[in-house]
C-alpha cells in the first residue's frame, strides 16, 4: 500500500494535475449542450426560457407526446432506421473488399483511386443535387428510401472504403502469408483472417459512416420531403415563424441524437482503439 501510494504521488505533478483539470473542462464543454438539450427537453416551454434557469423540475412527457402523435416522427424515425441501415449494410459489403484490393493488390494508381475516394465523401452535397434531382425526377424516384439510399452511398461508400484500406494496409502482410501457407483462398482470408485483426478499424469506420448518413439533412430536405422523411429533415419542421416549442424542438434533436450516442457508448473501445490506430497512420 506504501508502494502503491508513493507511486501515485509520484504520478501527481503539478503538470498532470493543470492536464487533468483541462481535460475535465473540455469533457464538460462538451457534455453541457447535450445535458441542456436532453433536460430541456423534459421541461415545460415555460421553464426552458426561464431565467434564472430551473434546474430541479419534475419530468414532463409532453414534448414527446406530441412529437409521435401529431408530428408522425416515429414515422420519420423508421425512415431514418432503414435508410441509414440499409446504406451502411451496403457500404460495408462491397467497400470492404473493394478496400482490401486497394491495400493489397498491384492496381495501377491505386493511391489516386484511393485519393478519389477521399476527395467524393469531400464533395459537397449541394454541388450533386441539382444532377441528383433531374435524374431522380425522370426516374419518378423522388420521395423514396431507394433514393435516399443511392445518394447516401454516394458518400458513404467512398469513406468506407478509404478508412478500411488504410487499417489493411497497416497489418502485417505475414499474417496473410501464414494464412495462405494454411490453404486459405481470399474470402476466407478477408472475413477469418484480415476482418478479426483490423476489428477496431471496422467498428470505427461503421461508426463513422453510420453518423453521416444518420445526420444527412441536405438529401432529406430536397429529394425525400414528405413520405419518406428522415429525421434530420423532420426536426427542421419543428420549427415555426410564429413561436417557438422549445421542449418539441429539443425532444427532437434528443430523439436524433440518441442512436449514435448509444451505439458510440456500446463500441467505445473499439471506436477509440480504431481512432487513436487512425490517428498513428502514416
């Protein structure tokens, strides 16, 4: 136990305490919007403006009530669900091969394929959906989760793709070697062999492209504005020239942020192992 304390003492600097109490105060810059919006949106209106601010109040539902009754926002939230599903199932079945022949096979300008890919999910958005809603609109597309989905993969896939062979190609080619030693052919290869070592990676990069096509506004707002609606556009409709719900508008922004946030908490080692992996790259 003496040890054990004259180790932590050890530890204590005047320098690791000032880190300590910086990053506390980053973590909480960047939890207090989030607490704000999620109490915020278990008040009423009345106490959301309030000032000075309520801090103790007994939980009220009607923000949410009114949200699934009157504004169809499970509705949206299905949407939401299947388009960003179906788009990051997709992404990841053909973007990870698709990864794998970058990092490990002899393609001519690879590094510039891979570079593309990259300068695709850099594209804004708004510089494809004028093409996006001629072509969509002769197709009678328009309004569908088909095109959701489409446009979506537009970005989504090229990122999958890129953050996966840059975890590929930092594992070590002797493990494949060893695994072609065994008789393995190249499907068992990627899913026994190469998807287990690059886990970490994997998760982050599901992560990664789950948020952006859970969070896409733009596609939403101009190629599905009515049945099939996701939640980021919906949200934009809770808003009113003539007054202001605070506790609808934040049950809304709470309903769209919980999905990512819970699936963040789940796989945070992995997503943290595969971003600090990232970040290392060279």
């Amino acid at each position: 136990m003496t040890r054990y304390k004259s180790n932590f003492a050890r530890r204590l600097t005047p320098r690791t305490i000032l880190l300590n109490i910086l990053a506390l105060f980053i973590i909480l810059a960047f939890l207090a919007p989030i607490f704000w919006i999620f109490a915020s949106s278990l008040k009423t209106s009345s106490q959301v403006v309030s000032i000075p601010p309520v801090w103790f109040f007994k939980p009220h539902f009607e923000g949410y009530k009114e949200l699934f009754l009157k504004e169809n926002f499970l509705r949206y939230l299905l949407n939401s669900i299947e388009v960003s599903g179906i788009t990051l199932i997709i992404a990841m079945v053909f973007g990870f091969p698709a990864a794998y022949a970058l990092a490990r096979y002899n393609i001519r300008r690879k590094e510039d394929i891979a570079f593309w890919m990259l300068s695709l999910f850099m594209l804004p958005p708004l510089a494809v959906m004028f093409p996006y809603v001629i072509l969509f609109k002769t197709l009678r597309l328009l309004d569908t989760h088909l095109v959701l989905i489409i446009a979506h993969l537009t970005f989504v896939l090229p990122l999958a793709i890129w953050l996966l062979q840059r975890f590929i190609k930092e594992m070590p080619i002797e493990v494949e070697e060893a695994a072609d030693l065994d008789g393995a052919n190249v499907f068992q290869k990627m899913i026994l062999v190469v998807l287990p070592y690059i886990r970490s990676g994997f998760v982050a990069t599901v992560l990664l492209c789950f948020i952006f096509s859970w969070n896409n506004f733009i596609f939403s707002l101009f190629l599905a504005p009515y049945r099939a609606r996701t939640l980021p556009a919906a949200a934009m409709g809770l808003v009113s020239y003539v007054s202001l719900n605070w506790n609808k508008i934040t049950g809304g922004i709470s309903i769209i942020l919980l999905p990512p946030l819970i699936l963040t908490l789940l796989a945070q080692r992995s997503f943290a192992k595969g971003m600090r992996g990232l970040a290392g790259l060279k």
